[in-house]
C-alpha cells in the first residue's frame, strides 16, 4: 500500500512502522493525521505522571493541536524502535522553540500497542530535557542521600 503524502513533502501511512508515521505526522504539523493513527479507544499512560491518563483519539487531536500552536517549529526524531509482537518501542527527541521564544526539547521513550494498524496504547516515557545540573547534584535531588555520602 502507498502511503500518503502530505503538504511537506512526507509521506506516510501503511507499510511504515507506527513510529514512523507517528513522526511524519508530527514534522508535518499535521494533528488530523496524526490523530487518525490512533483507536477511538486508545489508552493514554504516562506512568512517572499519572494524572496525565486519558482515553479516546479526540484527546490526542486537542493535545497536539495545542502542541503545535506552542511550538510551531516543532521537530520530531526518532532516534531507535524496537517491535515485539503488537508492541513497538520508539525512542524519540523532540525540539523547537516556544511561541515565547524559549527552547523546547523533550526525549524519552514510547511504547505503543498497535492493533489493526492504529495505535491502540500507549506508555508514555518522555520528559523535558534539563540543560543544567550534573550527576552529583541529581543524585542529591533525587535520592537524598545522608550527607556523609554526598
């Protein structure tokens, strides 16, 4: 099957992996296509923020909608995938600048379930990159260890 093309050039649809054309979706700014890859039902993780759950493709279409209304250069990479049975492991980078004029990046992993070729859930790994701080002071942060260890 062909895939599809869109205004930038990009193509994609069947025969791409998901996270492939998870990613041309999103360098195409294009949220109806990129909403259309997932189930009615799709289920939404986020297991380090759990508040952030949610069902259903209209969701998916409102978030990255807004996401490129933020950052209207928005730059999708993926780094790495990985397929095991109907879940697929992509790493991703994501960048651009903010509508204020601020850096926005963001890596991690996403591991979705795809059933009859949609996006059927989804765990979401992926956090915004911290520009500052070394091993050390994370490890303070994080873990707070007794002072005759720091």
């Amino acid at each position: 099957m062909a895939g599809v093309a869109n205004g930038s050039g990009a193509a994609y649809g069947p025969g791409m992996g998901m996270h492939e054309r998870l990613v041309a979706a999103q360098n195409a700014h294009d949220p109806e296509a990129f909403a259309a890859l997932f189930a009615d039902d799709y289920v939404s993780e986020q297991p380090a923020h759990p508040a952030r759950a949610f069902t259903g493709r209209a969701p998916v279409l409102e978030n990255w909608t807004a996401v490129f209304a933020g950052v209207p250069d928005f730059r999708a990479e993926l780094v790495a995938v990985a397929v095991a049975g109907d879940d697929e492991w992509g790493e991703v980078s994501w960048s651009g600048t903010h509508v204020d004029g601020s850096p926005f990046a963001m890596r991690g992993v996403i591991v979705a379930t795809v059933r009859d070729d949609l996006v059927a859930a989804a765990r979401l790994f992926v956090e915004p990159v911290e520009a500052h701080g070394d091993i050390a002071e994370a490890v303070e942060e994080l873990y707070r260890p007794p002072t005759e260890y720091a």
